[in-house]
C-alpha cells in the first residue's frame, strides 16, 4: 500500500522529500527507490529535456545491434 500511495504521489508532482515525510521516512534515500523504478517518471523528465520541436520515442536498434548483443 505505501507504494501504490507514494506512485500516486510522485505522479501528482509532490516533491520527494515531502513523500518521505509523510511516510514516516528518516531520509529521502528510501523514498529514491520510487524515483528508480518508475519509468513513466523517467520518460517524463526526459521528454521535458528534449529540444523544441523533436518528438520523443525509444530507441530501437538495429537488427546488427541485437544479433551482436544475443552472440555475447
């Protein structure tokens, strides 16, 4: 439950040092784990890092890539 409740508010755009606040939380390094497993925060913030007018999307790679990365 204290995950589902600090996901909804990272995502409402509370800062994490009051989410560790409210979960009783004696430094924002145990409320960091959040930050690190939420990926839709990560492409949000990197979304907002992209010049004007690039339209942001994952990287593919290319067949090459992958058939060197599945022979290591």
């Amino acid at each position: 439950m204290r995950h589902t409740a600090a996901m909804a508010l990272l995502h409402a755009g509370v800062d994490t040092s009051t989410i560790a606040l409210w979960l009783g939380h004696t430094s924002t390094k145990a409320t960091d784990i959040y930050l690190h497993a939420d990926l839709a925060a990560k492409e949000k913030a990197l979304a907002r890092t992209a010049p004007p007018g690039v339209g942001t999307r994952r990287y593919r790679p290319g067949d090459s890539l992958l058939a060197f990365l599945e022979n290591l």
